[in-house]
C-alpha cells in the first residue's frame, strides 16, 4: 500500500504542469470556434480622463467612460455609456447600453438597456427596452415599432377600446 501511495503522488505532480500546456494549446483554436462567444470586434473607447466637446460619429462601437458634451451617433452600432461616464448629449445608435450617466434623448433603432447602477434623463425612442432595479430613469418611452407591426396594433386596439365602452 505504501508504494502504491508514492505512486499516486507522483503520478499528480506531472499532470498539473501538463494540464496547463493542455488548457493553453486547445484555448487558442477554441475561441474562433464558438461563434456565440464574445470577440474583440472593433470596439472604440474614450477613457475616462478624456473630455470631450463636440460633435461624436463612427461606425464602430464604442465605449465611453469618459465625459462628453454634444450629440452622439452611431447609427449602425453599439455604444456603451461605462460605469464612470457622462454624458450631456443626444444619443443615436442601434443599440445604447448606459451603466453611467446620461443628459439627453436617446434613440436606439433596436434596443435600450439601463443598467442597475445607470442614470438617463431624457426621453427613450427605441423598439425595445430594459431597466434594471435601481436604475434611474426620468422622461419619456416611445416604442418604435415597423409600419407593419404599428397597424397591426392598432387594429387590435380599436375592438378592445369599442368593447370596453
């Protein structure tokens, strides 16, 4: 028995420092091979010592954690508003995701989310939206829906308000 336990504590001590090399070579090939993964994409940031007055546009998405004064756009992309940033801004984007702070309308063609700890004053024109517990919210909620999906709704709307009177 007493070999057999030099042997099960020897045969462990070489596995760890090959499970490392054996996690690191499959760790590269794996990344492109999940599709539903994050990836670096092309993704700006603004710092958060940056300050900026002015006009923001691009066609990537961007991160801000700085602050920034005047409108904001990036129509086909995602712009995330960090936990430190602050905005004083319009905002156009396909989708705005606000952990910090922001000052001013936002319209999203796809999606709005506020997180826990997020902050917008102003109204919200989006075909989605989320807000988290805590989240500060203050203005108003336009739902933006395509033409089709808009008649449809108000056709419906229209027997439910006849029936209702």
């Amino acid at each position: 028995m007493w070999t057999n336990k030099q042997q099960q504590t020897e045969v462990p001590s070489p596995a760890p420092s090959q499970a490392p090399a054996m996690q690191n070579a499959p760790a590269s090939p794996a990344v492109p091979a999940r599709p539903g993964a994050p990836t670096a994409r092309n993704l700006a940031c603004l710092g958060q010592s940056v300050q900026i007055k002015g006009t923001i546009t691009g066609s990537e998405d961007m991160q801000i954690d700085g602050r920034v004064d005047g409108p904001v756009s990036f129509p086909g992309q995602r712009l995330t508003v960090g936990t430190s940033g602050q905005l004083n801004s319009e905002i156009t984007a396909r989708e705005i995701v606000v952990y910090g702070k922001v000052t001013g309308n936002l319209r999203a063609k796809d999606r709005v989310e506020i997180k826990k700890d997020g902050s917008v004053v102003g109204d919200i024109t989006t075909a989605r939206i989320s807000i988290e517990d805590g989240a500060y919210f203050k203005g108003k909620i336009e739902i933006e829906h395509g033409k089709a999906p808009a008649a449809a709704d108000s056709r419906v709307e229209e027997p439910v308000l006849t029936g209702a009177n």
